[in-house]
C-alpha cells in the first residue's frame, strides 16, 4: 500500500488525474489519482491516510515548485484536477465525520473583484493539504465571510484581490471583520498586495503563493 500511496502523491505532483488522461506522456495508460484512490479505499487504507500520504507530499510538492518557478499555473490546475479526483472518493468520509479534517478555511475574493484564478488555486492547494474548504466565490461581501465564520468556529478566513482598485474593499473588509470578531484569523493575497499593505489594514498574514497560506494555516493549526 505504500507503493500505492508513492505513487498517488506522483500523479499529483505531475498532474495525473485517471487512466485516460492524456498527461503526463510518460504515464500514457496507466492508473491516475482517481482510480489509485479508490484502489487504496477498497484495500481498506483509511481516507485520512490516503489525504496524508498520498495527497498531501504530492500537492506540497508542486505548492514548492510554483514559489520557485520551476511550475506554472497550467501544470499547477493539472495538479489540482488530479487532487481533485481522488479528494471525490475521500470526501463522504470526511462528510460522514469518519474522517478529520486539518481545520476549516474560509476564502473569495472581495467585493468589486470577478477574478478567481488565484483564489482558485489558493482553493485547491488548501483542500489538497487536508483542510475543509468553503469557497464564496467572487465579489464577496463582508458579511458574507462574517456570517460563513460564525456558522464554523475556529475558521480562518483568506481574501483574494487582483485589482488596484479593489485593495480598498480589501481594506474595509478587513476592519469590518475585525471589528465584528478581532480574534479571526485573515490572511491576504493577490497580485496588488504585498505585507506593508497586510500590516497597514491590520491582516494577520500576507503570502505571496499558494504555500505560505497552507503553512501559515499549519502554523496556526499545530
């Protein structure tokens, strides 16, 4: 079952995602993340085993390899199909309390903003290391992270923004949580913004790439 779980965290760092999927080449035919999951489920590997060991080296991997430059985004969504594949066959148990999640993680892209591939990406990379997930999507309100967190205690919340002018938004909402719960954790990201800008409207965190939220979210989980 090792062998398996070596090798579902290989079709994830290179974005192999079931036996049809034309990529990688050098994987042409051979069983992806969706079929290896389900293989590892039937043989009675608990979920939590399989996100760990399985998932979880593959999706640090390739979060370590997109700060560095040595992958781009196209392979990184690759990835997350990948992931995603498998994270379908492990998903009820999670639901079903089976298994535990890492924490929950609270993430859109604030108000004024339609940009989602960054966001998305912070998503996959989050879910791929063993935290719940709840997406509002874009244009997202104040409110609306406010009362998705009162609804999941402990939760941490992350805004997206890739427009200059949407750093204000970013800003408002910021104060507004904090002023509604200053114990709730927020961290920031996106094109426009830098860590003056998270230390300026009082943010707990700035990353720069998928990674430095996933270990700033350990950091806060350990």
């Amino acid at each position: 079952m090792n062998e398996l779980l070596e090798k579902l965290a290989y079709c994830v760092e290179f974005g192999k995602i079931n036996k049809v999927s034309p990529f990688p080449p050098n994987m042409k035919d051979q069983d992806g993340a969706d079929e290896i999951a389900k293989q590892l489920l039937d043989g009675g590997v608990p979920a939590t085993d399989i996100l760990m060991k399985g998932l979880m080296p593959g999706m640090e991997k390739v979060g370590v390899k997109f700060r560095e430059n040595k992958v781009f985004v196209p392979q990184v969504l690759m990835s997350a199909k990948s992931m995603s594949a498998a994270l379908d066959h492990l998903r009820p148990y999670f639901q079903s309390g089976e298994a535990e999640r890492k924490g929950i993680f609270i993430i859109g892209t604030v108000e004024g903003d339609l940009h989602d591939i960054g966001k998305n990406l912070v998503a996959m990379m989050v879910e791929g290391n063993g935290y719940e997930v709840i997406d509002l999507g874009t244009d997202v309100k104040a409110e609306q992270f406010i009362e998705t967190a009162e609804k999941n205690p402990g939760s941490v919340i992350g805004l997206s923004a890739l427009l200059t002018t949407t750093m204000g938004n970013m800003e408002k909402i910021v104060a507004t949580i904090k002023e509604k719960n200053a114990d709730l954790k927020v961290c920031i990201g996106g094109a426009p913004v830098n860590q003056d800008f998270c230390e300026k409207i009082g943010a707990d965190s700035y990353n720069p790439d998928p990674q430095g939220v996933v270990e700033f979210l350990n950091a806060l989980a350990s």
